[in-house]
C-alpha cells in the first residue's frame, strides 16, 4: 500500500538595502517607548528654567508636581536615568526652543529630556551621535504596501519636522503614535488620523529582529511515502522588506480537507532570515494519513506567537493529494 503525495508553489518579492547594527525586537522597542510615556517625576521651582538662545530664558511648560512623560527637551536624547538623575540633581526639565539662533544644535547645558528623533533613537537603542529627523530617515526602509502594513514600532517621518512611533489602532481604525511633541511639551501617547499622516512617510528601522516578513518563494514540495512511513516537505524562505526577522522555530502543520488539524512535521528551531535574505528548509513526519485531500501549511514562531507563512497568491499553504498505488 503506497500514498502519493506532491505539490509545488512559488513566490516572489520585491527587494531593498539593509545596514549594519544590532537587532532589537518589536516588542522591546515599545517597551522602551512605553516607559518614556509612563515615566513619572516631579517638578519643582529649580527644573523650570532654562536658556534658549543668547541670553534669553524661556519657562519650561510645566508647573510643580508630579508629571507624567518624560519633558520635551529641543535637541535632546536623555536616557531615564540621566533624566531622573538631572531633574533630582536641579537640573532642567527640557525647554520650549526649537531654534537654532545662538546655539549648536543640542547644547542644552544642564537641561534634560528628549525630543521626538531622540525618543525614537532611544527606543532603537541606536547608539552614537544624536540624530535628527534626517537620520531617523537614513536608518530606516519606507513602507511601501499603505497603512495596512504599519505595525507597532514602525514610524511616520517628516524630515526636518517631526517623527512618531506608531503603536496600534484605536477603535475606529485611526493611528495611535507615542511621540515627543509641542502638544503638551513632553512623551505621551494619543490618537491622530491618517490624513494627520498623509505629509509623512511610513518608514521602519531597518534592524528590527521581527521586522521581516518570511515568505515562501520557491518549491513548497511534499515528498512520495507510504502509509505510516516517513515523508518530507520541503521549501526556501525569503525575507522581501529590507528587514531582518529571526524565527524561533518554522514547522509545517498538516490540515485535513476540513481544516482540521492533524499534526506537525518536525520542527526546524531557529531560523535566522537576513534583508531579502533566504533559508531552506526540510522538515519530516510520520505519513500517518488516509487517501484524501490535505494541506501543507508552513508556521513559523516569535516568541509564544505562531502565524502562517504566505505562499503564492498570498494564500497560506499547499493542497496535495494522497492515494494508493
């Protein structure tokens, strides 16, 4: 008694440019996002002031008290604990200059805070220089499938003007951004619109670990076996959006005509995609199946979260048929 088994599929993608720097999550990206926004720190009479250009001072937008969100600082790139640390030490808590007359860009002595490209740069954890909104820019890749391709940790930049993290949707389907803003002088969080938006492009960092999107673009194959015996399938991986993502494990689960789950094949474990970078995978399991109609559909898994490997068509998995000899 033999089974026959086989199906091929096939797809495509497009490619873009990748540099060189360490990766970082979706995930801890807006965790770090989050804990500017959620940062909590008094003000008091000694952080409310602080030079603007020349000999000019400008009050700092906030009175005494607790206050939530770390200032918006013109310039600045504060870590938490240098901000808490400055605030406690007399320091001042940002400013309200967005000019450059009389001084460097960033020379804020004594001031503490951010501004929205040194959020941003924070929450890559991208070191180095102090970037503006042109560099925030220059380290990521546009988005080039609409809004519907926008997921947290993604930004909306405006070169020269302003840049926002972009966190979820809200109820009616709008952007909700974490950005460091004049809106209120500080990090918080809020809903626009994506009209709001339509100035802006829609960029991600070119480094985030899940970045990616692995498709299957070539061979979805599934080997002849006979009942109960071995078969494999096998496919190639390609990362399409000049973002790298890391699998924690890639597997193929096998659907009856149903949709009914009936197992896994082995699982691959850690499978590493580069930008536009591939990976070839074969996994194998037990022909356990009866003559009839089954789906092949490729799984990879982030963390705790698996999803579905898209094939051709942006269709998920390979229909294949088994009968006997």
């Amino acid at each position: 008694m033999r089974l026959k088994v086989s199906a091929v599929v096939a797809l495509f993608l497009g490619t873009l440019s990748i540099q060189a720097q360490s990766l970082i999550t979706r995930e801890r990206v807006m965790q770090n996002t989050r804990t500017f926004r959620d940062l909590t720190w008094t003000m008091s009479s000694r952080n409310a002031k602080n030079a603007c250009y020349a000999t000019t001072w400008v009050e700092t937008p906030f009175a005494s008290g607790s206050i939530t969100g770390m200032a918006y600082s013109w310039g600045g790139m504060s870590s938490i604990s240098e901000f808490t640390n400055g605030i406690a030490a007399s320091g001042y808590a940002g400013n309200r200059c967005t000019d450059l007359r009389g001084n460097p860009y960033g020379y804020r002595p004594n001031t503490y805070g951010v501004d929205c490209s040194g959020l941003t740069q924070q929450a890559f954890q991208y070191g180095g220089t102090k970037l503006g909104t042109y560099g925030i820019r220059s380290i990521t890749n546009p988005i080039t499938l609409g809004t519907a391709d926008m997921r947290s940790a993604d930004v909306f930049v405006k070169a020269g003007d302003h840049v926002a993290v972009f966190s979820n949707r809200d109820q009616s389907g709008n952007p909700v951004v974490i950005e460091a803003s004049a809106t209120d002088w500080k990090v918080s969080q809020r809903s626009r619109t994506w009209t709001y938006f339509s100035a802006y492009e829609k960029r991600r960092y070119y480094n985030l670990q899940d970045g990616g999107i692995g498709a299957i673009d070539q061979g979805e194959a599934v080997s002849p076996a006979r009942l109960w015996q071995w078969f494999t399938t096998s496919f190639r991986l390609r990362e399409g959006t000049g973002s790298p993502i890391t699998y924690d494990d890639v597997t193929v689960a096998i659907l009856d005509s149903n949709g009914q789950y009936k197992f896994d094949l082995q699982h691959r474990g850690l499978t590493y995609l580069g930008a536009n970078g591939t990976a070839s995978v074969t996994v194998g399991g037990n022909a356990n199946l009866l003559p009839g109609w089954y789906k092949a559909v490729a799984r990879g898994r982030i963390g705790p979260t698996w999803s579905d490997l898209p094939v051709a068509g942006g269709t998920n998995g390979v229909w294949f048929y088994v009968s006997y000899f």
